[in-house]
C-alpha cells in the first residue's frame, strides 16, 4: 500500500443478484436523449443523435439507500433507465464485438434537478451540477447477462401510479452501438456502468415519495426520497 495523507475513500460498489461479491463501480457514463418520445417532451427534435454525460461514480446508491432531497432544486426528477455494467474494457469497439464487454444489467434512476439543467442549458454551461450530485444514481443490484441484451418492458411508479413504461426496443442507440460510441470517446474499463437513456414520461418527485422501477428480467429497485 502507498502512503497516503489520508485514508483513501470507500470504493463504490453494487449488489449482484445471487452474489456475495460486489461489483465495484469505476465510473458512471449516461446516454442522453436515447428515446424519440422523450426527446420530444424534452423539446428536441429526432434530427441530433443521442450523446453522452457522466455521473460520479460515488453517485451511485445501491439497493435500500434512501436519497435526500437534493439542495438548490425544486424539480426534482426521475428518469427510469437500463444499466449496462461492464465486466470487460476497450477502445474503438466495434458494435459487434461490444456485446462482449457486458458483465451484466441493472435498473436505474438517473436522478436529475430539472430546473437546474434548464437554466444551464438556456445559459450554454455545463449541466455536471444538475446530474452529478450526491445519490443522483440509485441502482437495483446487477444481474449476469450474456447473449442479447434485455428487450422487455421499462416501468417507473412513484408512490404506485405509473409515471413511465415503454419498452427497451424503444431506444434510439441500442446497448452495443452505445458501447461501440462510448468506445470512441473513452477507453472503457471493467466497473464502468452505463445508463442507456431514460422513456418518456419523466417527472417530479417529492419528499417521502416511494419510487418503484422495474425492468422485465432485469430487475427492480425502490428508494425512499427523504
Ligand atoms: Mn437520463
């Protein structure tokens, strides 16, 4: 062990489904814009493609971490995503090797302040403060995966009403074309996470608000916003 000045901090880490091992969590890369429908209640157009963002990875809130209402936001909102995990790393992977980096898939939250990432947007700054903050990533716990990626149903109830569902097919950029981008741009590693884009149907969320997302054999997760 080097010496250092101070104890180096926790390694973030997720759950895998059946496990007793944890997957430790390099770093967090999301797909912006990745379904027509959502990009039109966004105000987009279908003309530019999706595009890539980052979280920190100690953003990540595994299963039963409740997530504090986050400061200098009054909307606050959920966006229901497919996580790809990475259990194998590359640069330029071509989309039909890409398949072949996945460990396995979770369900995710890309927590986001809404309001924030507007005002930004209108001002032509950075949006990292309206989706990197602290437990902006609550996850469910990774299950293996190998073969074709999940293709089913994508659901999100807040407090038991359904806010999102769509389907997996619904993406713009399938999970080996979002590798194969993501490869240009970053040499991928194993522990890097991957949200793939979120459906239409993003909203508010409010203190005490139970969240429940579910992907069709996946997986689940709820969080309290407390
Ligand atoms: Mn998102």
């Amino acid at each position: 062990m080097p010496d250092y000045a101070f104890d180096p901090p926790p390694q973030p880490a997720v759950p895998i489904l059946g496990e007793a091992a944890l997957f430790p969590v390099r770093r967090i890369y999301c797909v912006g814009r990745n379904y027509a429908a959502h990009r039109r209640e966004m105000g987009g157009d279908d003309r530019n493609p999706p595009f890539f963002f980052a979280k920190p990875a100690d953003a990540v809130a595994p299963p039963g971490v409740d997530v504090p209402y986050p400061s200098q936001t009054s909307d606050l909102h959920h966006e229901m995503e497919l996580v790809a995990a990475l259990g194998a790393g590359g640069a330029n992977v071509p989309a039909d090797a890409a398949l072949g980096l996945v460990f396995g898939y979770a369900a995710g939250v890309d927590l986001t302040r809404r309001d924030l990432q507007r005002a930004y947007q209108e001002k032509r700054q950075p949006w990292e403060a309206s989706k990197g903050f602290d437990l902006a990533a609550p996850i469910s716990a990774i299950r293996r995966w190998s073969g074709p990626p999940p293709q089913g149903r994508i659901r999100l109830e807040v407090g038991g009403k359904v806010r999102q569902d769509a389907r997996l097919t619904d993406m713009i950029w399938s999970v080996p074309e979002i590798i194969a981008e993501a490869s240009k741009l970053w040499r991928l590693e194993r522990g890097d996470l991957i949200f793939t884009g979120t459906p239409e149907g993003v909203g508010p969320l409010e203190r005490g608000q139970e969240v429940f997302g579910e992907i069709e054999g996946v997986g689940a997760l709820s969080f309290r916003i407390v």
